[in-house]
C-alpha cells in the first residue's frame, strides 16, 4: 500500500509484517527508525517528468533544464542526500523553483505525471506510473539504494542478506 505517511509511516508498521523492503535511505532515517540497511548501489538522482513535458525528449538533462521549472523534492530534513542536492541548488541555480512534499505517495506521482513539474526520483522507480519518464542529470548527486530491514533479521533473512551481500562485492 502506498500510504500518505510514506516510507516514514510504513516503516512505523514494518516490524512484525514484511521482512525487508528496498529503497533510498540515509543515517538518519535508519537510526531514527532503528532499522539496518545493504547499501546496494549509489543511484544518480534524477528527474521524473510527464512523457507529454517539453523535456521528455531527450536523453539527459542539464540543470538549465530545470531553470524556471517546478522541481518537486522530499522537504528538508528527510535525507541527507537531498539536502546536499537542495542546498546547491539554492546557492548555484536559484532559477530552479523548488517546492516541498512530505512524502512519496501517489498523489506526488500524479501530480507530476499531469502537470509540467518535475520530481526528484531515480531509475527504480520507472515502471512506477507509465505517465512519466524517468531521465538522469548532468550533475554528480547520487543517493544510497538497497535493503532496509529490521536489525533482529530472522536466520532465514540473514542467510538471504549475507547472500546479497556477497552478490553486491563481486
């Protein structure tokens, strides 16, 4: 279920009903929420937009692209990566309208997928809503990506994360 609390209200509920989940995360969140994380992958941020956009076209973005364009990102304090992002663009590209949401959910996807804003996502999320598509930026931001799960993992968890976790270093 997609729930307006987003991530932040699903993992409240986590414990005791879904072993791990997969997605973006920092520190913070998992100290706040005392769970534990496989870092994957370190994913490029990107841009989400509607496949009707102007933009839709290319292959890659600029951050010009995003001048004088809605961009929506999670509000601050949610994760550290988006800060980074958000700080710089405030300082280096004011011409970029940033506008808050609280969480992931699909009324954020909508939004994007009917309208001329953009939405901070990355490639994962592609096969999210067939409305939009999902192109990289010519900046050097990226977001750690993996698997988040409960520290007391059950032993069939830990076997499946040692598992993985062999997978991610070859």
């Amino acid at each position: 279920e997609n729930r307006k609390e987003g991530l932040k209200g699903f993992l409240t509920d986590l414990v005791g009903h879904i072993d791990m989940v997969t997605g973006v995360f920092d520190d913070v969140m998992l100290n706040e929420y005392s769970y534990a994380a496989l870092q994957i992958s370190s994913e490029p941020i990107c841009c989400a937009l509607s496949v009707h956009h102007s933009l839709a076209q290319k292959e890659m973005l600029t951050v010009q692209d995003l001048y004088q364009k809605q961009f929506l990102l999670p509000s601050q304090g949610q994760n550290y990566y988006v800060d980074l992002l958000r700080k710089d663009l405030q300082k280096e590209h004011p011409q970029i309208q940033i506008e808050d949401f609280e969480s992931y959910h699909d009324d954020v996807f909508q939004r994007c997928a009917n309208n001329q804003c953009m939405l901070m996502a990355i490639k994962q999320w592609r096969f999210k809503d067939s409305r939009l598509k999902i192109l990289p930026v010519d900046w050097n931001y990226t977001i750690p990506f993996g698997l988040i799960y409960s520290p007391e993992a059950s032993p069939v968890l830990q076997r499946v994360l040692q598992a993985a976790e062999i997978a991610v270093k070859e």
